[in-house]
C-alpha cells in the first residue's frame, strides 16, 4: 500500500524511496518485528488465561519425557507470526498476482491450522481435525491458487513451467489434459509436504522458527533475483515480472520470525503449534513455485527434508520388520522420530540439537544459492 506514495514524488522528492524493493523490504521486516514484539506479551498473557496450552499424551518416557514438561506453555504462536506477516506485507508490499495469491495460500491454511490446534486444546482432542478433512482445505486451496495462477495473464504462462537447479532453462511445460493436473499434483505436495515438514520440525524451542528463517532469507534473494532483468539475464534464471514484490513478504516473515523466536527461544513461552507450521510450510512451498525455484527448496530446506524422510524411514522399517517378525514386534531404525528426538535420546540436550540443527539450515541455505552460479 505504501508503494503508492511513489506516484506523488512529484510534490515530494524524498517519496520516491517507495518505489524501491530493497527499502520497502527493510521496512516490512522491521514493521514485522515490531507488530510481533509489540503484541507478543499481550498473546501469550491471554492465551494463559486462557488455558491454551499444548499437550504432549503420547509414549516418551524416561528422561526424554521431562524435556517434554511443556504443558503450561501456550500454543497458537502461528496468530503472532501471522498478524505481522499479513499487516506489514499489506502496507509495505505493491500488490500484484504474486502477493495476493502468497498471503491467500498463508491466510487460508493459518485457519486449518487453528482449527487444528483449537480441537486440540479446547476441545482436548489429540488428533486434531481428521486427516480427510485436513486434506480436503489443502486441496481446496491448492485448487483456488493454481486457478488464479492460470487464469491472470501475468502468471500464466510462467507458473506452467519448470525450472530445476543446474539447468538454464525450463525442463518442462505443464499444458494440455495431462500437464495441468501434473501442475496441481506437483504443487499440492509442495504445499502439503512441505506444511507437514515444518510441522514435524517444530518440536524443540526455536529450531522450527530459526530454520524457517534462514529458508526465507534466501527465497527472499531469488524472489529479488527472479523479479529483476539483469540480474535473472546474469544469473540465467527466468525472468518473472512483479515476483520481486514477494522479497517484501519474505522480509515481513523475517521480522515476524525474529519477534517469534525471541519468546519461542529455550525456555520457549510460545509455541506456533499447527497454526504457525502448517500456514508457513505451505506460503514457502509456493512462494517457491512462483518464483520458479521449487526443486531448490529441497536443498536449501534440507534441514525440512530430513526431518520428514527421517519419519518415512521409521514408520517404514518399523512396518516392515513388524510383518516379518515371529513374535509381531517391529524395530526402529532411529531410537525416535523425528530426527531431533533421536539425538535427544543420545543425551544431546535441546539446545545443542537446535544450535546444530540451524547451522545445518544455514549450510543447506548457502548450497541453495550456490546453484544461481552452477547453470
């Protein structure tokens, strides 16, 4: 909304600092932080009163389970990251395709996941909203975006391609019966894999929210990259016009990130719960498409990654070795998933696995924008 001052530079020279993307970026992200900072203690006093704390009924045991004693720290923290998010890109970012689409996909899936958590400490149910019912939203909304993506002249074209790391040029060209269906496929595991792998990871004090950030640094550097015709002609990555808007949302989830952590930080006051995870996942997966860099999400979120392959790998092993086994025990392949719990187990205290865990996001985040040179 802000952009707009840059049409009245003429009767004030100094507004035409609005027109530019770095500045409004900055800005988004310290007016983020300051929102998050600003109604923080008021969120977590209510939800308090409130008696909105997470509950953990599942089999941890032993010294593992102290760790876990975390029944009185309130959950939906996603509502503080989301106020930022949503009031600083409305006021610091140009509107257009890009940005309408990334905060409808975020708006839309913060509501399932506060549904979620809702059923969860208010109505004291553990699973949550059913699986179909999860599916069913992130279908929906999956539906909705790729619509408008198709339907607006300005992404329709570009959202049909694929654009993989090490190419410089599209592999694919989602078009025709079968190509659009593939392009909702595609995107809808994005979305949904990468919600439910920030979901997973958010199990220790600040390792979700510390990784997310590092991830968003760096999709904030290629929104930038993809929306400006040097530097994409430079780089040979494809150009796509107004994409560069998206750097002011990703600056806005920085600062809301930073005011997040700062209460989710070890001993954590506030957890994101469903509310955070599942909305942030799911505004990364396709700001990732929309900037055409989906497949370099798998490396510069390795740490993500990791973590979801690390439960596929123990449910399947245990599955497996249970259906072979004579006395119908199974065995599991880490001593707890995800893969965070597994060094917890090895006596690794929580903040050493969070401090380890964001060294590695950083490593994966720098890997990922090494591939801008390796074309």
């Amino acid at each position: 909304m802000l952009s707009y001052l840059a049409d009245y530079e003429n009767f004030f020279g100094p507004l035409r600092v609005f027109r530019s993307q770095t500045f409004r970026t900055v800005g988004g992200a310290v007016t983020a932080a300051m929102i998050g900072f600003l109604i923080g203690p008021w969120l977590i006093a209510k939800l308090r009163k409130l008696k909105f704390g997470q509950h953990y009924d599942d089999d941890r045991t032993g010294d593992l389970a102290a760790r876990f004693d975390k029944k009185n720290t309130p959950t939906m923290g996603g509502l503080l990251i989301f106020a930022a998010v949503f009031f600083s890109s409305f006021l610091w970012a140009a509107p257009n395709i890009w940005v309408v689409i990334a905060l409808f996909v975020y708006t839309a899936l913060t509501a399932v996941g506060f549904r979620d958590d809702w059923l969860k400490v208010v109505r004291k149910n553990r699973h949550g909203i059913s699986s179909r019912e999860k599916i069913f939203w992130q279908t929906l909304v999956t539906v909705l975006a790729l619509a408008a993506l198709l339907w607006h002249p300005a992404s329709t074209d570009k959202i049909r391609e694929l654009w993989v790391p090490f190419v410089k040029y599209p592999v694919l060209t989602f078009s025709g019966l079968l190509g659009l269906p593939a392009l909702f496929v595609f995107i809808y595991l994005w979305l949904v894999g990468f919600s439910n792998a920030i979901n997973l990871t958010d199990g220790l004090d600040g390792l979700a929210i510390g990784c997310t950030i590092s991830v968003t640094l760096v999709y904030g550097i290629l929104a930038y990259i993809a929306g400006n015709v040097i530097l994409s002609e430079y780089l040979l990555v494809p150009y796509v016009s107004g994409a560069g808007e998206l750097t002011v949302v990703c600056g806005a989830i920085v600062g809301a990130g930073l005011a997040f952590l700062w209460y989710n930080c070890y001993p954590a006051e506030l957890f994101m719960g469903d509310t955070g995870s599942l909305a942030l996942g799911g505004l990364i997966g396709i700001m990732a498409f929309m900037v055409q860099q989906p497949l370099t999400l798998v490396i510069v979120g390795g740490v993500f990654v990791w973590e979801a392959v690390s439960v596929i790998i123990q449910v399947t092993v245990f599955k497996y070795t249970k259906r072979r086994s004579p006395t119908g025990e199974g065995r599991r392949f880490f001593l707890m998933a995800p893969i965070h719990h597994h060094y917890q187990k090895q006596g690794w205290p929580e903040t050493k696995v969070v401090l380890r865990f964001w060294i590695l996001s950083l490593i994966c985040a720098l890997a990922g924008l090494g591939t801008l040179k390796l074309r």
